[in-house]
C-alpha cells in the first residue's frame, strides 16, 4: 500500500510456507484476509492496491518459474488487486517448525547457490513487479561469522549480481536492488562493520558505480536497536559512505534490565528451539557483549562466567509486535523503531521500500500470541498512527 512517497507490506515469513503451493494457498487466505481487515478498518481503501512483501524458499522460487505457474500469479494479483514489489530472499529453505538456528545463514554468499536462488528471485520480480515502483529482495549480511567464510568469494558473487541486476533492468526497465540485511554475529552486523565491508566491496569492484546502483542495505530496525546503533547516525553514515538504503524492515527486539532478578526469570519464557535469539549486554562504558543465543546467556550466568548486575541493558533478537509491548519487567526496543519512522519524515525520498516483519508470531509466549491477521493488522495501525 502506498505510504506517502514510499510503499508499505508486511513479510510473508511470519505464514509457514516453504513449496510453491503451499505459498499460493497462504496469499489466498492469510494475505487477503489481512488485505480485508485493513479496508474494513478505513487504513486502505475499498479496491485500493495493496502490497505484498513476499517470503519464497528456494522450491518456491524454482517452481513458481516453471510451466505457467507465474502467468497465473500475474493474473491472480491483477484479480486481487495486490502487487509485490519486494520479497524477502534472507531465509533459502525451512523456516518454520523445525530447527532453524543458524541454518537462516546456509547457504551463505560465498556459495554459488546463494546467488543463483537470488537471481531467480529478481527474475520473479521481472515478471510480476510493476515498472513505477523499485522492485527488491532483501538477503543476509554476506555470511555467519562462526563459519569462518572467506571475503572474496561473497564479494565475487554480489558483482556478479549487481552486473545481472544491470542487464536485467536494462532488459525490463525495473530499478532493481539487493538489501544485505546486518544481523548480529553477521558477517557485518553493526552500522560501522557495514560500511567497512561496502568500502572493500566498491574498492574490489570493476564497477563501483553498479554496485551503489544495484547492492545497498536492508535497515532491519531490530537489528540495528540490538546493537546500540542509533537510526539517524546510520543513515546519515550509510549516506556518506554512498550506501543504497534498499528497504527497511519495521521491527522490534526484547529488551530488559539484566540486574533485576524478575527480568531474568521473565526472558526464560522467550527461550524457544527454532530461531537465533542472540543476547547483546552493554555495560556503562558501552562495551557490548555478545552471546549467540539464549541458552548461551542462561549457561553464561549459571556457572558464574558473567555477573548480569555489570551490564545496563541486554537486548534480544526476538521480534516483538510493534503495537504490543512486553509486559513488565519486559520491554521492547520500540522507540528506535519511532526514530526510523522520524528520519523517514525528514527523508521521504531516501527509501521506498518499507516492510512489518514480525516473523516470530508461532513462537511468541503467553498472551503476546493473537490472531495473526489480528496480530498484523494492529502492527499496521501503529506504523500508520506513527509515522
């Protein structure tokens, strides 16, 4: 849907789906029930386009390309008066109901595979994006930084992109762009990391000026909130480093006092098997530490490795509703998330790509569990409100 200057979805990755027709049956029932409740609520017109941020597996890609599975998706948005103008192309397999962990990081961009599942992804959008609106895929920050990948070949792999994502414009007339989107305990996690990785990749690139055209950032606000960047500095270093701000991800981390006992025993009930939820403390002098999951964090403090009265504030990587805080002695890193929709006003024209990704909703406790189409559509009404 549009939103000012810019375009606003929600990531499909929070609806399980992994092959093709498993996708088409999700979009047919979750994606325009919540397309409904949002024309019931007034938030978008009767008949008005909306957005769909798309979330397609590896399968999903490969099958949605063969026989006339894409004409027939061309045909179903025209009829449902949707239109995607970016997907997500961060996790290639498996991301609900079973481990995922660190396997969102595999394959990672020194794999050839990575590249081509990415490209097939564009040759998608190619077909289905509309021609006055950027179309984007947003992927992973090169690699993990525990599987000791090598530089040159992840830097390879994104000139070999953007050098695709020329002739492919070229060919069509789409503004296409990648996000590499910063985690932490990515390759590149925080804003400064980001940068110094762009500077090599213009530096080895035979093109740099392709690579700002086609290669920029996925600006996850969790992520950024996990590691006490603030928004407006970011931005205003990505844009002086001549970094493409491909898309935003409007999202939320846990956060809490890890000195108070009640906040301590209140996280356990986010500790879950499926996703990352890495842990980053920072002290006073604003050191950060950093664990790799929970578990890691909880075993840290029980053998005494750690004194959690040393730290001011931990963060969690795990996505909490924009429109539903944590209740007490939990809160939420919502208010970098406002700063992002604050630098957005004074820079209406700086990204057209906006998307809600609350992908943790099967896995949430207690009562921050709702409906889903509930769920996303009060995570509308609060960016609308907010922004």
């Amino acid at each position: 849907m549009k939103f000012g200057a810019s375009h606003l979805s929600y990531c499909t990755n929070i609806h399980p789906a992994e092959t093709w027709e498993e996708t088409r049956i999700m979009l047919a029932s979750h994606v325009l029930a919540v397309r409904d409740r949002l024309r019931e609520s007034g938030e978008l017109a009767a008949g008005g386009p909306f957005a769909i941020g798309l979330r397609l597996s590896a399968v999903a890609a490969k099958e949605l390309l063969e026989g006339d599975h894409l004409a027939r998706f061309r045909e179903w948005l025209a009829a449902t008066h949707t239109y995607v103008f970016t997907i997500n192309g961060f996790p290639y397999g498996s991301f609900h109901g079973t481990r995922v962990k660190e396997q969102v990081f595999r394959p990672d961009w020194s794999d050839p595979a990575r590249l081509e599942y990415t490209k097939n992804l564009f040759r998608i959008l190619a077909a289905i994006a509309r021609t006055d609106i950027s179309a984007s895929v947003s992927t992973l920050p090169g690699s993990f930084k525990s599987f000791g990948a090598a530089e040159a070949p992840i830097r390879k792999h994104l000139i070999d992109l953007a050098g695709f994502l020329d002739d492919l414009a070229a060919e069509t007339g789409h503004d296409f762009h990648l996000g590499l989107e910063p985690e932490p305990l990515g390759y590149f996690e925080d804003m400064i990391e980001t940068v110094t990785f762009f500077q090599r990749l213009h530096h080895h690139a035979p093109d740099p000026s392709a690579i700002r055209r086609r290669i920029g950032v996925n600006y996850d606000a969790c992520h950024f909130a996990l590691e006490y960047n603030d928004a407006h500095e970011a931005f205003k270093l990505f844009g002086f480093a001549g970094i493409r701000i491909s898309k935003i991800h409007l999202s939320s981390a846990l956060a809490f006092d890890p000195g108070d006992p009640a906040a301590l025993a209140a996280i356990r009930a986010f500790n879950e098997p499926t996703y990352f939820h890495q842990v980053l403390l920072r002290q006073s002098d604003a050191t950060i530490r950093r664990f790799q999951d929970l578990p890691d964090f909880f075993q840290a403090i029980d053998l005494g490795t750690i004194q959690p009265a040393d730290f001011a504030e931990a963060r969690v990587h795990f996505h909490i509703p924009l429109d539903a805080e944590p209740a007490a002695p939990l809160r939420s890193t919502r208010a970098e998330t406002l700063k992002v929709l604050d630098w957005r006003r004074s820079h209406p024209d700086a990204c057209q790509h906006y998307e809600i990704e609350t992908y943790t909703w099967g896995v949430l406790p207690g009562g921050l569990q709702r409906p889903v189409t509930e769920q996303i559509a009060g995570e509308y009404h609060w960016v609308l409100a907010s922004a």
